[in-house]
C-alpha cells in the first residue's frame, strides 16, 4: 500500500532507487517454493534465514 499525504488523501508519489527502472506489473506471479534440505547453503555470508511452513 502506498502512503498516503494528510491532505489530499491521494497516493504519495514514490522515489525510484538509482538504476531502477519503472515497469508494469505481471498480470500474475507464480510463489517460489521452498525446498526442504538438510543445511543452510554453502555461501551462508548472503544467506540470513529462510521460513518454511509444512
């Protein structure tokens, strides 16, 4: 949900990152399922956790 400004009540206009590009959004999305394994990956310095629910 976008914020929203005090006085008008209309969507807040949103600063883009730099290098990012404005694109429309898919008509769907598909999740990303987890998979189940034993041990965290082996490059665990750009891996914090992962959640996964039975």
């Amino acid at each position: 949900m976008m914020p929203r400004t005090a006085h008008t009540g209309k969507a807040a206009a949103m600063t883009l990152p730099k290098g990012a590009k404005r694109a429309a959004l898919p008509q769907a999305l598909s999740p990303q399922l987890a998979t189940l394994v034993d041990k965290p990956p082996a490059d665990n310095g750009q891996w914090q956790y992962e959640v996964k629910f039975k």
